[in-house]
C-alpha cells in the first residue's frame, strides 16, 4: 500500500506530459508557435534530441541508457530511505524527478525519430531567450532543486539507506 500513491502520482503526472505534448503536436506545426502572454511566454512546438539547451545533440542510446539508470535509482533509493514523516518531501522529489525521466524517455522511444517534444518558450521582455522546455524538464527541475534544498537545508531528514 505505502507504493500505492507514488506510483499513481507518477503515471499521472506522465499521463499529463505526454497529453501536454500530444496537443502540441496535433495544434501546431514544428516551428509554429503561439503568443500567450505578450514578449514573454509562447507555446513553441520544437523536437530537441538533446538535453538542456540542445547538448548532446543526436546521442539518442545515450539519453535512452542513462533514463533507464537513473529511473532504477530514483525507484531503488525511494524504496530504501527510511519511512519516516520527515522523508515524506524527498520522496515527492523522487517521483516528480522519474515522472519527469519517464515523460521524456517516451519521447525518445517513440517520437519523431528520438526527439523530445518541447513547447513552453520564455522571452522575458526581449532580455532573454531562454530555451524551449515541456512540462516534463519543469518537473526534473522542479524535483532536483527541491530535493537539493532538503538535501542542503533540512536537519531531520534521516538520507542513509536501510540495509534489509
């Protein structure tokens, strides 16, 4: 039961990526894009086969391998860190890290040709133009910036892996 909730949260939070992606490909066509707020936020559909700002171009069985890695581990260290109520927030870091893993390998199988599907596109007034990212990147930032918070921040987090 205790495996219940995360594995659920996690087909959710998946199940929404890949629907988020699924409007961006119906709705518009590689390269087009939509203004929703003014010299700010556009929806910008791009294929990345890459990582984070394009690195790593076109090393598909790389991304595919080292997904698989780290899914295992994010699985592995959940089920071994002590169950206790302060651990409660690293965990929900665990699930939207492999949620995140999980979201972008699917693209990576089975989408135009290993490329991610990306359509979140920040401008910040024309100062900036920041990379173009999907639901799934915020939720492999989202869990590791919180996760190294509690890491750096938190004294009662019990980290150490049980032995059983």
């Amino acid at each position: 039961m205790f495996y219940v909730l995360p594995i659920i949260s996690c087909i959710v939070l998946v199940c929404i990526d890949q629907y988020i992606k699924y409007l961006t490909i119906e709705n518009f066509y590689n390269g087009g894009n939509f203004e929703v707020i003014k010299n700010f936020l556009y929806l910008t559909y791009t294929g990345n086969s890459g990582a984070a700002w394009g690195i790593f171009s076109g090393a598909r069985i790389f991304f595919i391998v080292a997904t698989i890695i780290v899914i295992i581990c994010m699985i592995v260290y959940y089920i071994k860190i002590p169950r206790i109520k302060n651990n409660r927030f690293v965990r929900l870091s665990l699930v939207l890290i492999a949620s995140g893993a999980i979201g972008n390998f699917i693209d990576r199988l089975i989408r135009n040709g290993g490329k991610v599907v990306d359509m979140f596109h920040l401008t910040f007034w024309g100062y900036y133009d920041f990379p173009v990212f999907n639901f799934a990147d915020i939720m492999i930032v989202t869990g590791t910036i919180f996760l190294g918070a509690l890491v750096l921040f938190c004294k009662n987090l019990e980290l150490n892996i049980r032995k059983d």
